[in-house]
C-alpha cells in the first residue's frame, strides 16, 4: 500500500528503524534514509539504481553532528554550512564510513535551508542521506505524484508538501581557497563575500 502523509512527524519511527521515504528537502524531493544506517543507505541506492561508486550528500541540522563521523570543521567550513543551502565537502579517512564515501575517503554535508527537515532532524537525532527521489538517469520529481509513479510501494512512505522546484544546492570544498565543485541555488560570488 501507498502511504502518502502531509507530516514529518508520521515519519519518525520509520527512518529510526531504518525505513526509506520521500520527502521534500530544501531543494527537490529526496529519497532519505538514516544515514548511520548501512542497510538503509544501501536501499536507497537500490532504488535509485544509483553508480555504486557515487557517493550521497548527508543533511544534519547543526554543525554539532559532525562529532558523529570523527570531523572537526574549520571556522570556513561552519559559516558556509551555517549559511543552509550550501554544501561543503569533507575529507575523511574513516573506513567504517565506507558505505557512504565509497572509497572516495570524502564526505558532503548540507544544512538544508528547510526548517521542517531540520526539526524532523532534530527530532529523531540523526543524519540523513538524501539524494534527489528518482532513479539515475531520470529527472527528479517536482510533485509527490512523479515520485510514487517512480517508486509506488518500494518506499515506505511519501510526505507531500506539493510542488518544489529549485536548483540543487552549491557544493564547495574548502583549502587555501574556496573551490566550487558545482554551482547552484547560490552563487560564487555570494560564497566568496561571505568568507
């Protein structure tokens, strides 16, 4: 059966015990999972028949998550992700974290610019994969009905907040300099002011 809700809280006990469902984020619907959970992150590229090599941006509410996965952000790193929208690429040599790097031995992280997500976050206290809802190739889903025509009842639930059209987020990574790895809903030279 189809489960469609209009509420993140419906959502909460599912993503705990390692479901997958469809919800918006800040820019498009994503497919989320937790993402400490290595059965749940593997589902979700089994749905989206995602490159097995391809890693996942992972969504936390704050910057205190990072503790979670062993990484200390610079002062750069934290006001860019403390901005939401912009996601920011993380080098990592934790090998218990190879089912989302996946041997890239590096990590990207978004606060999305969404407050339902970051209170759902909150709530359940986990960090959450979220790749855009449709599966490799095909264009992602503006509308929950898009999102059930690509996936009916392979996940566990749909949370419908209508239509959400946007551009994907900015994913920098931060060195010496600020090196733009894809533009998108915010520009460089906004990233390039703040810092």
């Amino acid at each position: 059966m189809i489960k469609i809700e209009k509420d993140f809280d419906k959502a909460v006990d599912i993503i705990k015990n390692g479901g997958v469902i469809v919800a918006p984020t800040d820019t498009l619907y994503g497919l989320l999972a937790d993402a400490l959970n290595e059965k749940a992150v593997e589902r979700v590229y089994s749905l989206k028949k995602r490159s097995p090599d391809k890693p996942l941006i992972i969504l936390i509410p704050s910057t205190d998550y990072f503790s979670m996965f062993g990484i200390k952000p610079s002062n750069k790193e934290k006001k860019l992700l403390e901005r939401k929208g912009i996601t920011v690429v993380f080098d990592i040599q934790n090998s218990k974290f190879e089912y989302l790097h996946r041997g890239k031995n590096s990590l990207a992280f978004r606060i999305p610019d969404y407050k339902p997500l970051v209170d759902f976050m909150n709530k359940i206290k986990r960090p959450l994969v979220a790749p855009s809802a449709n599966p490799e190739g095909k264009s992602p889903p503006s509308d929950i009905k898009k999102a059930v025509e690509y996936f009916g009842e392979k996940v566990d639930l749909y949370i419908d907040k209508g239509e959400r059209k946007s551009q994907p987020s900015t994913i920098v990574k931060v060195n010496k300099d600020i090196k733009i790895l894809r533009e998108g809903s915010i520009p460089e030279q906004e990233i390039k002011k703040m810092l």
